[in-house]
C-alpha cells in the first residue's frame, strides 16, 4: 500500500469538515434564538410590562384615595361640630366680658371635645370670628394670628359662602381644613380651623416601597412626600405635564411618574419610580431568557466539540502540555496514542528540544548564584578594611596611654570580629551574630570615649533568626561615631531598635548627632537608586564610612532581598540626630 501523503489539500480538507459543522449549526441557533425571543417578547415580557405599569397608576390611585378618605375625616368632623345648635348662639354674641369670655372659650373647648370622641388624628382645632381673629382654640397649639389672608382671597371667599371647604397650606407648610360656620339660611358667624397632622400625610405617602411620592396641591406647591424622597424642585413641572385627572408618562430622567388627582381636595399625588426599578421582573424574565438561550447555543457548541475532537486530538494534547510548562517544570510526556508519524516526530524533536533548554537553564541559574555571590563577597571585602582600621586605631591610643589590660581585651574583640568578618563572607548570617558583631565593636569605641558614648539596643526575640548579609548595622553604627557627634557635645547617644511586624522586619539606628543636611540624604538616596549594586560606583569613589558604606550595604541588601527591601534616612523632628532605617520582607527567597 502507497504510503499516506499529506499535503495542503489535505489540511485543507480537516479545517473544511469542521467549518462545515459550524456553518450548518449556526443558522439553526440563529433560527431558534429569533424565535425564542420574539415568544418572550410578544407573549411574556410585553403583558408583564404593560401589567407593571398598571399597578403603579393603581398605587397612585390608592394613595390619593387614602388621603381623599382623610379630608373626608376632617369634613364629617366639622359637620359634627357644626349641627351643635348652641354654636351659632355662641358664635352671635360679640366681644364679652372677661368671665363671659372665658364660659364661652369652655363651652366651645367641650363641643370640640364632644365631636373629636376618643381619637385625635389631628394637630388641633380652632374656632375664629368674622373679622378672622381667634376665639377658642382646642388644644392651643400655635394657630396662624389672623386668617385675613384666606378670607380676603377671592378664590377660597367663594368657596367658604358657598359652605365648601378650603385646603390652606401656608409659608410654613402648615396644612388646615377650613370651613365657614353658617346655619341653614346662611348666616355667616365665623369659621372652623382644623390644623391636620403633616406627619400622617407623611406616613400615608410613606407606605410605599422603592418609590419617591410626591402631594401637591393645585399651584405645584409640595403638600407631603415620602421619607425616602428627595427634595425636589420638579412639582410644577410635574403638573405642567397633567393632561387629566390620572395617568402615567416617562420623564426626561427616565422615571416613570404616575400621577392621580383628587376631585375633592384637588390635590395631585405623584410616584416617581425608577424604569429599572418598574421593569425589574421583566428584565430578569430577559435575563433569563438570554441565559436559556446562551445555555442552548454552549450545549450546541460543545456538541459540534466532540464531533470534532477526533480530528484535532493529538495536537491538543501536545499543546496542553506546553501550556502546563514552566519554568521548574520542562518535561514533556511521550503520547503513545499518536496515530501520525508527523506528529510523533514533533513530539520526540520537541522533547530533545526541552531537554537542551532545561540544561542550558540550569547552566544559567548556576551562573547567577555565583556571580550574586562574588559581588556580595567583593561589597563586603570592600567595606571591612576601615573597619579594622578604626579598630587598630583606637588599640594604638590605648597602647600609648598604657593601658595594657584594655589593649588585650581589645584585641581579643578584634580577633572575634575579624573572624566573624572573613569567615566565610559569601555565606548569610542570622541576626543575633549581626548583632553580637555589633556589640562587639560598640564594646571596642566605648574603650576610647568611656562615658561620652552611650548605646541601647532593643532586639524582638523572634528576629534572632533572621537572614541577613555580614556586615549591615555595625558600619551604620560606625558612621554614627565618625560623622554624627563631630559638632554634638557629648553624652553622644546612639539606639538601635529591631522589630518584627506584619510580614516584615525592620532595624532602625537613631542618633542624637547633628544631623546631616536634606540635599546630602537626597544625595545619597540617589546614589542607591541609581547604583547597580553598587560595583561599579565603588570603583569610582574613595571609599569612607560614610554615603558611600551607606551604598554598599544597601547594595548587598538588594542582593540577597531584591525588590522587597526598603532603605530610608531622616532627620528626627524631635531631639536632634537623624534614623536609618532598614525593612525587608520575612519572605525568605534569597540568592
């Protein structure tokens, strides 16, 4: 049998039989898609609209019928009050006597008394002469002094003779129920003030969840409003768009704002609801429909998957293990189940290929341990010389004053110290014999300055064991002594605090020297940031204790920590001398 050529037609063909699959499913979910949504639309979501917004008008309306039912409280109320007889004769007699005065004010108080009965749903109630001016109040809360301004308004004159009520809101949206005292061949004696309760029209306006509800009266002027409402400066423009007594539109803030008003009171009650809040039930009725539909279409797509898997299998399992590749992981398993020869030698070329890689990798990795730590031992190297020549200086002085006890001690901490410096000096230390190093030394200076130099260390227990390069708070402390106390007179203070926090560590070295000038911290912060691990700049530079020694530590912090170390210098605000100060991250992924 010919061997099985495969050739660009052939690949053509494969990549042809499952765009064909596609093309043939497609038009179909197009086809039901359409259909299911135009069902949804025209059977579903379009009476459920429509239903939505008729509950809302019949919230209006069943808003403004409890306020209706209200008014008409406050008109049987003073229909009570007026078929009391004794009221007229009351009413008739003019400006009495004091006492006469006040038996009139009682007998008045107990008719009001009588037709109110046991509830009070109502502010307070009063009674006022023809000229406008009060007579008796009920409870005798704050009443308006006069009501000329109701009497003397031609609009509610009318309705007062004709034995109609009035609906009187004045400047301080005080609210009252007015009526004339007439008798039956309309004799006007004077006239019936009920002050309403504005928080029950609130409440009244309150019982409705989700929506901003709006009373106004006839002149666009706010009557009541839920609690939840806004203060709102749209009411007249609300009754500019009134075309009747009910209705409901869309205003320009896409709010849907039933509106009812009332015959009898004239009022109109207005519910402001959001479109998004009216239509929530029928959004999500689309919402779920566009989640059966994409549903439908993944079930469809995960079919036209597997009738296709078989023509493309290989290939995806030889590209799902690339994809799970990566940098420690470079092993590539053989698929015995390849049926194509040219798979199978992809498969075996790619597998050499990885194992080139992963040896070239581990050539490069073991490349930059080693240069890490040549560049650590060289920052080191290069710091520890003025580190032992201060401390052969400061034994010279005491050999000079013959103080030979001292200079045996001294020499036997510098011995420890050099030991502690070239032992090893690629090789990380804990923080305990960093800071054994450093009392060491401070032990070693306090032999030359005696009571001028004063040290304290505070070290968490817990920070013992933290890894660190040699070398990194003794040459701070250093500097502290070369350069802090030259212009400070003595006692020369100097506090190094280690502490743990959330995650981090932190050494801070505070002095109580002069300080150093912004632009020469400037300076040197500089320098780190710019240094590359500060090889190069030492070369350049003669090295001292001082910005330059500040450099090379935080260079060999940089590379042990990389970029999870902070450095910062400042002078303190309170008690002179400046704080070094040293954080990286207890995450221990060194070089």
């Amino acid at each position: 049998m010919a061997p099985q050529k495969w050739n660009l037609g052939t690949i053509t063909n494969r990549s042809s039989l499952q765009t064909k699959l596609i093309v043939t499913f497609v038009p179909l979910l197009l086809v039901i898609l359409i259909c299911f949504l135009v069902y949804v639309n025209w059977f579903i979501v379009k009476p459920l609209r429509e239903k939505t917004v008729d509950e809302t008008m019949l919230t209006a309306t069943k808003v403004s019928r409890q306020l209706d039912d209200y008014i008409a409280v406050q008109n049987q109320l003073s229909q009570r009050i007026l078929s009391n007889q004794n009221l007229f004769s009351l009413m008739e007699s003019g400006t009495l006597p004091a006492s006469e005065g006040l038996a009139r004010v009682r007998e008045l108080k107990d008719m009001m008394f009588q037709a109110l009965g046991p509830s009070l749903d109502i502010r307070d109630m009063a009674i006022y002469n023809l000229r406008g001016n009060p007579v008796a109040s009920y409870i005798g809360m704050p009443m308006p002094a006069s009501l000329l301004p109701v009497i003397n308004d031609k609009e509610f004159a009318d309705k007062l003779n004709d034995r109609k009520f009035v609906l009187y809101s004045d400047e301080q949206g005080t609210l009252a129920f007015i009526r004339s005292i007439s008798n039956i061949d309309g004799v006007l004696y004077g006239y019936l003030y009920i002050q309403m309760d504005n928080a029950y029209l609130q409440n009244v306006a309150s019982g409705i969840v989700g929506s901003a509800i709006y009373v106004v009266d006839p002149y666009g002027k706010e009557i009541a409003k839920s609690r939840d409402a806004k203060d709102s400066k749209d009411n007249i423009e609300r009754m500019q768009a009134v075309t009747s007594n009910s209705g409901i539109y869309l205003d320009n803030a896409q709010n849907y704002v039933a509106y009812q008003k009332s015959e009898s009171s004239g009022w109109t009650t207005f519910i402001v609801t959001s479109k998004a809040s009216v239509l929530g039930s029928v959004n999500s009725i689309k919402h779920f429909a566009i989640f059966i539909i994409s549903a439908l279409m993944l079930l469809s797509l995960v079919y036209v998957y597997i009738s296709s898997r078989n023509f493309v299998l290989p290939i995806r399992r030889l590209r799902s293990q690339i994809i799970r590749m990566n940098y420690s992981n470079l092993s590539l398993k053989t698929d015995d189940k390849l049926i194509f020869n040219d798979l199978s030698l992809l498969n075996n070329a790619f597998e050499d290929m990885l194992e080139r890689l992963q040896a070239s990798i581990e050539r490069e990795k073991l490349a930059v341990h080693e240069e890490v730590m040549a560049r650590n031992s060289a920052l080191q190297a290069h710091i520890a010389p003025h580190f032992i020549h201060n401390a052969l200086y400061l034994i010279s002085i005491a050999s000079q004053e013959g103080k030979s006890e001292v200079v045996s001690e001294m020499c036997q901490q510098l011995s420890e110290s050099l030991r502690y410096i070239v032992s090893s000096p690629y090789k990380h230390v804990n923080m305990l014999e960093e800071f054994e190093h450093t009392k060491r030394y401070l032990s070693l200076v306090k032999r030359n300055y005696e009571d001028d130099l004063v040290w304290e260390i505070e070290m968490d227990p817990f920070a013992e064991a933290i890894q660190l390069p040699r070398l990194v708070i003794q040459p701070s402390v250093e500097n502290c002594i070369e350069h802090a106390f030259s212009q400070t007179d003595p006692p020369w203070r100097i506090h190094i605090k280690i502490k743990l926090y959330n995650g981090l560590w932190a050494i801070e070295i505070t002095d109580n020297g002069s300080g150093i000038e912004q632009e020469k911290i400037k300076e040197i912060l500089d320098k780190i940031e710019e240094s590359d691990h500060g090889l190069e700049e030492l070369r350049k530079e003669t090295l001292g204790i001082g910005s330059m020694g500040i450099v090379n530590t935080v260079n060999r912090l940089k590379l042990m920590y990389k970029n999870r170390l902070f450095f910062n210098m400042f002078n303190n605000t309170d008690g002179g001398g400046m704080t070094v100060q040293i954080i990286a991250s207890l995450e221990r992924d060194f070089y």
